[in-house]
C-alpha cells in the first residue's frame, strides 16, 4: 500500500500497535451499525480486524498527523455494485471515523485524496460510495465530494445479523 499524505493526515497501511485506537472508536454504537457490522466486544477483536486489514491491503488508517492517532479507516474495495458497468475498472470506497473527530472535514479530505489516487495511480474508471440511507453523515460525504446519486439496493446484512437495508450508491466517474 502506498502511503498518502494529505494536509492534515496520513493514509497508511495499519500496524498492530493501532490497535487502541482502532477499538477506542470500534466499540461505539455510532460506528459499526452504520458501516455494517457490530461494535467491537474487546481489544481482541481490534487485534484480528487489523491482521485483516493487513491481509487485505484494501484498507488504510486514517492518521491524524498533529496527534499521530488513527482517528478512523478508509478502504478501497474490490466490489461491482452494478453488474451492467463489470467491464469497468472500479472500486468502492468505504470509511469510518471515531465520532470523536466528526465534523472536522476529515473524511472528506481523505476521501478526495484517495479518489485522485485511484484514478490517477490506479487508473480506475469509476469508483462507488455506498452507505445505508439511515446514515446520513456518509450521503454529506458522497454528496460533499462529488460524487452522484446513481442508485439503491435492497441487501441483507449478515454482520449484523441479517439486517435489511437500503443501500444508496453513487458513483464517481474518471474525469467527471
């Protein structure tokens, strides 16, 4: 994973010794139900989140860089949301930030960073932002950063035990 810098952050492959910070945000109601999975029970579970995350090479702590705490994470996933536009290179961008740090512009400033590295050093096409329509600072996000309304999915959530949700997607384009 490369390592982007932004003003006021530092996107970065997660380490093990995040994991305070990762369960400090992890455990609290306001995060996981709206990013589609349930709080964190234990530091444990912060642990093996980060293995995963390593694993993954998808998903990126967001490093607040006065402090040099993770404040949240933002990943680049390999999903195709709309089946008709697979022929596309795509990616959907997803995040969460410890309610802490809300309101601050963080997460869009990581989001158009990442955005202009997908398309410029990944040479995507289209790149997704979903979020449940319950979740309504995620759409000020989308919204916020450019990106289109493009359309909603009924979906069953298994990491929360099988919740029905409206999913609400948008779409940026290469370019656009």
């Amino acid at each position: 994973m490369k390592t982007i810098e932004t003003e006021r952050l530092i996107l970065r492959q997660w380490k093990i010794s995040d994991m305070d910070d990762l369960f400090e945000y992890a455990q609290n109601e306001l995060v996981g139900p709206n990013a589609g999975w349930k709080p964190h029970e234990n530091i444990n579970k912060s642990r093996d989140v980060i293995k995963h995350f390593i694993g993954s090479g998808e998903v990126y702590a967001i490093e607040l860089k006065k402090t040099k705490k993770v404040i949240g994470s933002i990943g680049i996933h390999e999903r195709y949301p709309d089946p008709e536009k697979k022929d596309l290179k795509q990616r959907e961008i997803g995040y969460v930030l410890n309610p802490d740090y809300w309101g601050n512009g963080y997460v869009p400033e990581a989001v158009d960073y990442l955005v202009e590295y997908c398309f410029k050093e990944l040479d995507l096409d289209l790149v997704w932002s979903g979020h449940f329509d319950f979740n309504k600072n995620s759409q000020k996000v989308s919204e916020k950063c450019g990106f289109k309304y493009t359309f909603s999915k009924e979906e069953v959530i298994k990491g929360l035990d099988n919740k029905k949700v409206t999913t609400l997607y948008y779409s940026k384009l290469k370019n656009k």
